[in-house]
C-alpha cells in the first residue's frame, strides 16, 4: 500500500512519529504546509469536533486524505479546563510557560488528593473532505499536576504533569519511554491497528 495522507499540523515532531509509526505499511505523511493549507477555525466544544474540524479542512483543500488530532489535558478540580483551550489557557497560543504558571496559580494551596489530571489526544482521520464516518481514535493518560515543575523533556504541560507508574513528571521521562506509554501512543496505536486491519483506508 503506498499512499499519502496530510497531517493537519505542521508541527516537525509530530509528522516525524506519524511517520515512524505509518511508514512500515507504505504510508507517507505529509504536513499541511507542504500543500499550503490554511489552519482550520477551531469552533468545536470538544477535542472530537476540532480534530474532525481540522481533518476535513484538510481534505477539503488537498484533495487527500487528511489526520488530524487533538488534544490537552483536563484538570478534576477545575471541571476538565483547560481542556480544549489547553494550548491558549493563559490568553497567548503556545505560551508554555504562562500556561503552566496560570494552571498551578489555579491550584495553589489544594491538596495532592483534589489534583488528579488527565491527558488527551484525540485523531480523526477522514478519507475525503465528505466523508461520513471518520475515524476516530482516543487515547488518555492518567496522572496528576504537581506543585510546581521538573524535568527537562517534552512540552507544554509536561513538567507539571506526574506520572504516577513512573513515579516522575512527564518531562522527566525519556522521549522513547514517553512515546509507549503517552495519551497520543495510545491514540496512534488503536490508528495503526485500524489501518492494518482494513487496507482500503
């Protein structure tokens, strides 16, 4: 099977384990970029309507097949936010740092019990821009934020975030340790065994 598919990001990290993970069955995956797609509006409520948002934008100006994910983390205590917002929490897209400061600003002062977190990742992938049943895929990562940062890895809310069966932050986690057992490892794994499964994808 030899077929391309663009991956509604242009993000160089991901595009490189969608290919790693692909790349064994004859699929390449391609950023948006490459195609001059414009970044999809992100009105969806939920991390499935944003991913699907995406995917068909995708399709829709390519002509291919198109993957998209989505994803953040959801805080118990603070009813599941930052949830979809969690890449714009503090107000400036992208701002690691502030983002992580204003989440344990949040939760400042509540107990280790009460900061139970998750992480989620959330693919849709779409045949063509009108398809009517895209796939979708979701993977989760239990944990919980802790009081303030460690380690040096990963991005976004990993250094906040503890991994309980590694007994570490995220971000102290080696990339090959995190790539097995992380919220898009799960995600991507049900994806790959979908795609092995049906050859007509």
């Amino acid at each position: 099977m030899n077929k391309s598919i663009v991956l509604a990001s242009n993000n160089a990290g991901k595009i490189k384990e969608f290919n790693a993970l692909l790349g064994a069955m004859g699929i390449e995956v391609k950023p948006q970029n490459e195609f001059n797609v414009e970044e999809a509006d992100e009105t969806g409520l939920t991390f499935i309507e944003n991913a699907i948002l995406k995917a068909r934008n995708a399709c829709a100006q390519t002509g291919l097949p198109a993957l998209a994910d989505d994803s953040g983390i959801e805080v118990d205590y603070l009813n599941g936010a930052p949830g979809i917002y969690s890449a714009r929490f503090a107000g400036e897209h992208g701002n690691n740092q502030a983002n992580n400061d204003l989440l344990l600003e949040k939760l400042e002062g509540v107990s280790e019990l009460e900061r139970t977190a998750r992480f989620h990742c959330v693919l849709a992938y779409m045949r063509h821009k009108d398809d009517p049943t895209p796939l979708v895929f979701h993977g989760t990562w239990e944990g919980r934020i802790l009081e303030s940062s460690a380690g040096q890895e990963g991005f976004g809310y990993d250094p906040i975030f503890y991994v309980p069966e590694c007994g570490c932050s995220s971000a102290s986690l080696p990339k090959e340790v995190k790539n097995q057992i992380s919220h898009r490892a799960k995600a991507l794994k049900q994806l790959v065994a979908a795609f092995q499964e049906n050859t007509k994808l």
